[in-house]
C-alpha cells in the first residue's frame, strides 16, 4: 500500500516531463505570413497621413432627369467622351411635340390676322365704296335740281307748300346719304383700326410665349451633357422609366478626366499641421511603388464627417476630417477616378503618423 502511495507521484511527474520535452518538438512550426503587398512608406521625418480618393477636375457630374418619364433612347456609352451639350438620352416626347405643332399654328393664326389687318384698304373694297359716294352725289344734285325748279314756279296752284317741303326734305335725305358715304369711304382709306392692331399685337404675344413654353419643355427632355468630359457610368436604359424622385445612383455620371485630382480626408486632429505649401505625394493602392506627385489646389472650407475608411483595425470612424485637393502633376496611366490612394502630406509640426 505505501509502495503504490509512492509510485503514483513518481509516475505521474515523469508523464508531466516527458509530455514538457516531447509535445514542443513534435509540434508543428507554422510558417511567418509575408503580406502580399508592402504596406505603405511614409517617406517625410514628419509626416500627416490619410486616405484619398482619385476624382476628375471637374467633380463627379451625376445626371438625372428634370422630369418622370419612359427613356425611348440612350446616345452615350460608358468611357465615351462628350462635349458641352451632346445629348445623353431621350424621354417620351410625343405628347409635347403635338402640343408644341398646336402652338405654332395658333402663332402663324394671329400672325395672318394681322397681315389682314395691314393689307386694308384692300382697292376691291374702296372702289364699291367711291361708287357709292358718286351715287349720292349725283342723286343729291338731281334732289336740289328739282327742289329749284319748283322753288322757280311761284303759283300755289301750280306747285303747293306741301310739295315744296316734300322736296326740302329729299334734299335733306340725299344730303344725309352722301355724307354716311363719305364717311364710309373715309373710314376705309383710313385702314386698320389701331385698338384692333394692338389686341393683335397682344395675342401674338401671348400666342409666342406659350410656344417658347412649349419648346422649352420640348427641349428638357433631350437630357444634354452640361460641360465636357466623359461618361464614367451609364445606368439608363431605353424602355426604362426615368423618375427625378428616384434615389440612388446617378442615371449617368460625367467627369473631366483630362486631368485628375484627389480629394484627401486628414483628421481633425491633424488638420492644423498641414499647410498649403507642404510638399505631398501618394501611393496606390495595390501598388505602393507608384508615387503620384501632388500639387496643392485648395482647401474643402466645411470640416465634414470621415466617409473614406482604410479598414485600418487602428482608425477613428467617430471623427471628422478636413478635405484637402490635390492635383495630380503629370500623366499617370492606369489611374480611375474612384480609386483610394494612401496620401502623405508633409508635416509643419507633431511627430510621424
């Protein structure tokens, strides 16, 4: 019994030992991982980094539509350049094309209205007219003729009062007539009636804006480029229904990719050490050995929330960041807008980051 009280111990502490020696050299060894890639070099003593996104000069153009509508055709294609006011695409335009065919007719209606106003006194109206006042005259004259010739007989019982006066008034009445003759004949050689051209004028007015509506409502549904550049997404297409409520992506999206620039985030915290005259550069992602010099262009005034993150286990997400543009000198192949850079800006004060 003392014997086995004595043996287990021993045993047990030669199985601990043997297992202290044996398990290390039979355990297998994994291999050190080599990144795929060299982590990014910062080259300055001092230094501000941050991440940075590759952008055309002119900002991302989204296009929308100003108006809902079916998309009946599509002129672009993605990495097509375009200039200022090519069309993009096409909305739906049968509706406004006939409206607009109804407005021009009303215009060329007023238009011939007033070139009928300004042809009067047309001569086929003035001659019935003057034949008139000869008329009258003549009839007048032949009134006064007889007038005097009864007027000459002075027996009553040849010629009485009664008919006297009966001839005095004809007179009258012829007199009366050749002056409504007359003044027909003046009223239509003095042609159109001013009152009459203005309300013309007016309608033709009225008739012509409703036509620059119309055309102008015609145009924004050719939806055109509104500055030069090319079409780094496309994402319409024909027999699609366009709405301007819709959110997002863009419908299309335009940038000037002539030259390119990078919008760089620094933190808030490192924002004061950077200054406009601090030498700069940045390295792909990818491909840390392509250094892109960078040329200052300004500052973002409005400090905004970080949007840009590098999955870095050691950065701030709860932060806001300065935005800093930079111009990228020289040509640089195979550079997209959109992609990330690593940017490292010179540092006036403050240690490395």
């Amino acid at each position: 019994m003392k014997l086995i009280r004595v043996l287990i111990p021993i045993v047990a502490v030669a199985g601990l030992i043997f297992a202290l020696v044996r398990v290390p050299s039979t355990s297998a060894k994994l291999p050190v991982p080599v990144p795929i890639e060299s982590p990014p070099v910062n080259g300055f003593s001092r230094a501000v980094s941050g991440t940075g996104l590759v952008e055309p000069s002119s900002e991302n153009i989204s296009i929308g539509t100003p108006v809902s509508g079916l998309v009946t055709a599509v002129f672009v294609k993605v990495g097509q350049a375009v200039r200022a006011g090519d069309p993009l695409f096409q909305l739906d335009d049968r509706g406004i094309r006939a409206e607009v065919s109804v407005r021009r007719a009303a215009v060329e209606n007023v238009r011939q209205k007033q070139a009928r106003l300004a042809s009067f006194p047309r001569a086929e109206e003035v001659e019935p007219i003057v034949a008139q006042v000869r008329e009258a005259e003549a009839n007048l004259a032949e009134q006064r003729a007889q007038l005097a010739r009864r007027e000459a007989v002075k027996d009553p019982r040849v010629v009485t009062e009664d008919e006297l006066e009966r001839r005095r008034f004809a007179v009258r009445a012829a007199e009366a007539r050749l002056e409504t003759a007359q003044a027909q004949l003046k009223l239509i050689r003095s042609g159109s009636w001013v009152a009459d051209k203005q309300v013309l004028a007016t309608d033709l007015s009225l008739a012509e804006a409703e036509l620059s509506k119309s055309e102008a409502e015609l145009a924004r549904l050719t939806v055109r480029a509104p500055s030069a550049g090319q079409c780094l997404q496309v994402k319409v297409r024909a027999g699609e229904y366009a709405d301007p409520a819709r959110s997002g992506d863009a419908l299309i999206l335009l940038g000037a990719t002539n030259e390119l620039h990078i919008r760089a985030e620094i933190d808030e915290y490192d924002a004061p050490k950077v200054r406009e005259q601090a030498a700069a550069y940045a390295l792909l992602r990818g491909d840390s050995s392509r250094k892109l010099a960078l040329r200052f262009l300004r500052f973002e005034p409005y400090v905004v929330a970080k949007r840009s993150l590098s999955n870095n286990a050691a950065e701030r997400v709860d932060t806001r960041v300065l935005q800093v543009i930079y111009r990228i000198d020289g040509k640089v192949d195979r550079l997209f807008p959109g992609q990330q850079v690593d940017v490292f800006i010179e540092s006036v004060a403050g240690g490395s980051r």
